[in-house]
C-alpha cells in the first residue's frame, strides 16, 4: 500500500516535471513557431481584419508558422500550406496538450518502467533479507531445542551420580560394618582360645633312667 501511494506521487511528480520541461523547451523554439489554443477552433481571414471574410478554420492545437502580426491578427501558415490571418489572441507560445500528450505518456511509461525496476529491485531485497531472517530464527530455535535437549541429558546424568554415589556409600557402610565383624569374631576367638588354653592338661616328660 505504501509502495503505490509513492508511486502515485512519483507519477504526478513527474508528470509536473515532464510538463514544466516541455513548456521551456516550448518557450526556447523559434519565435517563428505557434499553436491554435486548446479551447477553441478560430476561424481565419484572408486579411488582417474582421472585413476580410472568412476562410476556413484552424483546428485546437493545430502547429502553425508565423509570418508576420498586424494589429490584432497574425498571419500563420498551417500544416495544409496555406497562408491566413487569424487573431493573436488565439494563438499560444507553446505545444498543445494534445501535441505533448503522446510524448508525455511515453515518457511516463518509461518512468512507470524505471520505478517498476526500482519496486521489483526493492521487493526481491525485502524477499531475501526475510528470508534470512526465517532463516535465523529457524536457525535460533533448532539451538534452543538442542540447548533444552543437552540441558535434559545433564539432569539425567546429574540424577544417575547421584543415585550412583548413593549406592556406593550403602556398599562402603556394609564393607566396613563387615570388616568390624570380622575383627570381632578374630579378636572373640582369640580371647576364647586365650581362657581355654591355661586349663588344658600338660603332659609330663617321662625321663630316661639308666640302671
């Protein structure tokens, strides 16, 4: 919407300034060259006054060459060849409207061209800056899946240490509580043969008699 709007201004600018350029270049022509205004047909005389009958008529914007001016008449020769009089006021220093159209809708079809390149030059940039940017943030949220994935995996792995550690303690208190019952039962059987030993009989060495 944005992008028409400033295409219509566009056009209208230079429209404007198509028109203004024409109108100089107009004024910057010969002095020997008119137009029939725009608003009217005039008919033309055979001499320089409203005695002499009348002729013929020139078209609206029809290109004429001045010959010389009289009073309130000029006398022209039209685009046919003939030589007439027709009033001053009736005719115009620059090219008709209808004369400049054809050129003017050229030159905006040509403009129209040039800022239709421009839009499409444009539209392909905004295309291929969002799609890098889908590009991105597609790129960003695969990272944060794998970033919750791996956060997923440490917790795991923490949980399994723990758990691991948790067994490994129960497994060092039932080793030690192993080894003090085995110090018991050694140091318990060693009392024992220490009280049962003294209370044993001895035997008595026979001696040898030599007779």
């Amino acid at each position: 919407m944005q992008v028409e709007k400033i295409r219509s201004n566009c056009y209208a600018a230079a429209v404007g300034v198509l028109l203004t350029v024409s109108s100089q270049a107009a004024l910057a022509q010969s002095d020997s060259q008119a137009w029939v205004s725009d608003e009217l047909s005039t008919y033309v005389r055979s001499g320089p006054t409203d005695g002499y009958r009348i002729v013929g008529t020139l078209n609206a914007g029809e290109q004429v060459e001045v010959l010389e001016t009289s009073g309130d008449y000029t006398r022209v020769r039209s685009n046919s060849g003939d030589t007439v009089w027709v009033l001053s006021n009736e005719l115009q220093q620059t090219p008709s409207a209808r004369q400049q159209l054809p050129e003017l809708q050229a030159q905006v079809e040509e403009l129209t061209q040039e800022l239709d390149g421009i839009n499409d030059t444009w539209e392909q940039r905004v295309s291929s800056m969002t799609e890098t940017l889908d590009i991105r943030e597609q790129r960003i949220a695969d990272l944060e899946a794998r970033n919750a994935e791996l956060d997923n995996q440490a917790e795991q792995s923490r949980q399994q240490v723990r758990a691991l550690q948790a067994r490994l303690d129960t497994q060092e208190e039932d080793l030690l509580m192993r080894y003090f019952m085995y110090g018991g039962g050694v140091a318990g059987a060693g009392l024992l043969v220490g009280l049962i030993v003294p209370h044993l009989p001895r035997r008595r060495k026979k001696r040898d008699r030599w007779f």
